[in-house]
C-alpha cells in the first residue's frame, strides 16, 4: 500500500493550520493589551449592568438612551465582573478567540474536501488573510468575532431548529442583523409551515428587542445608528466598494447563474456592501469591523456551496484570481489600520484616557463623590473613573444627540450647564493652548469661558490631539 499521498495530505493539511493559526494566536498575543475605546463604552454598560441591574451609561442621567449596538455581548461582559481576579479585556479576548476557532474549523474543512488546485490555493490565500484580519478584530474587543460567528452557524444550520434560536439572537448581536432574518424569511416556499414559523421567530425577536429598549431607556432608537448614519460617495468610498465587488465576485457570478434559489439567500450580503460601503461613519469602522462579518458568507461559500462557479474552470480560475487581488487591496487597508492602533492609538488610548480616568477616580474618592464629568471621548474614561459622564458626541447621551443633529445649540448648552459639571474635558489640535477639534467642544469652551481657566492636567494622544481637563465646580 502506498501512503505517499496520505502523507503529503496530512502535510498540506499541517501546512495550513500553521499558516492560519500562526498569525492569528501571535497577533492576538502581541496586542493583548489593546483595547478600543468604543469596546470600554460597552464594558460600562456591562459593569453598571451586574453591579447596579441597570444596562445605562450614566445611570445620573434623565433621559437614557441605549448607545452600544450588542445587547447580547453586553450581558455576556457583565458575567465578566463575576471573576474579580481576573482582567475582562482577556477574559473578552478568549471568548473572541474561541468564536474565531468556529470560523477556521470551517475554513479547515473547505481547504481538505476541496481537490481542484487554483480553489484549493485560494482557500489557504483566503483563509491565511482572515486569520490576520480576525486577530485585529479579537483585538479592539467588540462584538465582531460573536456575530461573525453566529452568522456563520445560522447559515449553515438553516434547515435545522437550531437556526429559529440563532435568527431570535441575531438581532441581539448587531440590530442591523434584522436584514438577514428579515430576508430569511422570504427564502423557503411562501406560506408554508415553514415560512410562518420563521415569520413567528423574527417578529418574536423584533418584539423582544423593542421590548427591552421600552423598558429601559427613553428612545427606543439605538443611538449609533442615528450616529453613524451617513451618506457619503467620495472617491475613497467608491474605490472601496469596487475592491468589495471584486473580492466577491465569485458568489456574484454563482448567485447569478443560481438567482431561482440562492436570490434572497445572498440578498442581505449584497445590501450590506452597499450600505457599509456608502451609508455609515467611516469613523467607527475600525479595521473594517462592519466588513468583516460580510466574508462570513464567503467562509459559507467555500464549504456548503459546490463552488464550481461556471462549467468552465478557466472562468473560475479568472474570478478567484480577482477576488484574491481585491482581497490584497484590503489587506493593505487593513493593514494601515493596524499600524495606526499598535504604534499611536494604544499608545495615545492609554497616556490619554485611560490615565484620565484613573486620575479621575482618585479624584472622586479624595472628594468623597461621584464626580460629574463632560467629556467626548466616551469609552475608557467613563469606565476606569466610575463617574458619571456625559457624552458630547451624543453616541451615549440622547438628549445631547437629538439636539447636536437638530443644532439646536441653545437646548445642548442648556443641558451641559444644568449638569453642574466638576470637570470638562476637550480635545485640543495643540498642546500649549487650546484649539477646538470639534466644533461642539469650541462652544462648550466659551460658555463656560474657560479660556479664564488653567487645565489642571494636558494628556497627550497625538501629536494633533490633545486632552485639556478643567476643573469647574468643587
């Protein structure tokens, strides 16, 4: 018996587990100590969740507003605080790590079933790209990896009863996750038993989530979404989106060739390039962390699907070889995004707000109270400090979003003075004297005539952003 081929297989198939695992357990390693500043804003709602019953920010507040979009990874983090001995940042990043796992197990199989060479070296392309793209998504600690992860459960269970539970949560991971159970109902035989019961389960969730806004905030909008909410086709955007259509052309060319069945199965993905691409803040989409659930259907794709995309493997040799140009333009994107965060934003996150915060609450026990804050930067100050903070962009604030977007300037001001702030804290373009970055911060910083005032303390982040905390009332 010859075991030459058995053990060439077994080779290729160790070849690639280091390939994929390699950059993903290194990354993740070298940046354990890494976290986004919008991934503190949900460990606060966390922490106010398990030590006071309350999913709120500033639980001082009047008028709450829900300003992180996971519900489900929210609750997940407050069982966090349950292990006091323990940092939630790693306990955040295992968790993150274990989803990944599900995603490259699949990959795993595609690679070993998968016998025509150019599909086969595409796989091992692809799935050594989204190893380095998922240890930057592990890293900045949002619920990116659970979404991803449940995405890709749900597709690949959608004929079983577990999907009716994962389609109910899916909402509850990312709202805009409602597309993709709204569609899924649409794909099966209309009026069926099957397509009442899952219009009973999406309208059963659809229930659930407003339920749980109506009971415990005031606007029953997720704040980022009225935040992020954008219409923008600059060069960048559409260069980006063509990047996007050529990474995926290989499902394009299937679904087309497939439309009579695999139409509105594909639908959502297809919505989603769009809308991410031109509808929402660039700003909050760090290392592509809105994209990256999207090749979940790519993950879907490569195991499930037969992906002989035409009768002529030419063809599809011609389609893998765009995709995999289009995915080393994005990598490039990626990429850029990664050196900014490990050598100036971790950096500038911790001389800047997580120091801020920590002073602030020394500050607060050596005053005996709880100190009330205004500040824009809105995630690891409110967490390390345990003060009460009100957030100028509005993202956890609906009082201060609803008349930023109005510009309704005398209704923001009005609110910020009746807080009676203690501190103020603004992003300054220099370090010497105070210059607005933000055109809401120049107006806070002249009602409360600050420029009267010294900053009791200037937090480097860059060399173009500065914190100034003043002191305003004892």
């Amino acid at each position: 018996m010859n075991f030459r081929p058995l053990l060439q297989q077994k080779s290729v198939n160790t070849l690639y587990i280091v390939l994929t695992l390699f950059p993903l357990l290194c990354i993740i390693y070298h940046l354990k100590d890494t976290f986004l500043d919008d991934s503190y804003i949900t460990l606060t709602y966390s922490k106010h969740l398990f030590y006071e019953g309350q999913p709120l920010y500033n639980t001082a507040d009047t008028i709450h507003g829900n300003g992180q979009t996971s519900v489900l990874w929210m609750l997940i983090e407050s069982l966090f605080f349950y292990l006091k001995s323990v940092n939630p940042i790693y306990l955040n990043k295992l968790l993150s790590l274990l989803f990944s796992l599900i995603i490259f197990t699949s990959l795993f199989v595609s690679f070993k079933k998968q016998k025509f060479l150019p599909t086969k070296f595409f796989i091992l392309l692809f799935s050594v790209f989204y190893s380095y793209w998922s240890a930057l998504n592990v890293s900045h600690g949002l619920e990116t990896l659970l979404f991803a992860a449940t995405l890709l459960l749900f597709l690949q269970h959608r004929s079983k009863s577990i999907t009716y539970l994962l389609a109910f949560l899916l909402p509850f991971i990312r709202p805009e996750a409602i597309v993709i159970t709204f569609f899924y109902i649409f794909d099966t035989k209309l009026f069926s038993k099957y397509f009442f019961w899952r219009l009973l389960i999406v309208l059963s969730s659809i229930f659930t989530y407003i339920l749980y806004l109506w009971f415990f905030y005031d606007f029953l909008i997720p704040l980022p979404l009225l935040l992020k909410n954008t219409q923008e086709f600059s060069a960048v955007r559409i260069r980006n989106f063509i990047i996007m259509i050529a990474i995926f052309s290989p499902i394009f060319f299937y679904c087309l060739k497939n439309y009579k069945t695999k139409f509105f199965f594909y639908l959502p993905l297809f919505f989603f390039i769009v809308y991410y691409s031109f509808f929402i803040d660039e700003v909050m989409n760090f290392f592509g962390r809105y994209q990256y659930p999207l090749f979940i259907y790519f993950v879907y794709f490569l195991q499930d699907e037969k992906v002989k995309i035409t009768a002529h493997k030419i063809t599809d040799s011609t389609l893998y070889i765009l995709s995999s140009i289009g995915i080393y333009q994005y990598y490039n994107f990626i990429n850029n995004h990664k050196n900014f965060y490990e050598n100036t934003y971790s950096a500038g996150l911790k001389n800047g707000p997580v120091y801020l915060g920590t002073y602030l609450k020394q500050r607060s026990i050596q005053e005996n109270q709880k100190l009330k804050i205004i500040n824009s930067d809105a995630g690891a100050i409110a967490y390390f400090s345990e003060c009460y903070l009100y957030d100028t962009w509005g993202l956890n604030n609906a009082t201060l979003l609803q008349t930023k977007k109005n510009r309704n300037w005398t209704a923001y001001i009005a609110y910020l003075k009746n807080i009676s702030p203690h501190y103020i804290i603004l992003i300054s373009k220099e370090s010497h004297t105070f210059v607005p970055k933000l055109d809401f911060e120049d107006k806070i910083y002249k009602h409360f005539k600050l420029k009267d005032k010294s900053p009791e303390l200037i937090r480097k982040f860059d060399n173009n952003y500065y914190y100034f905390l003043y002191k305003v009332y004892d």
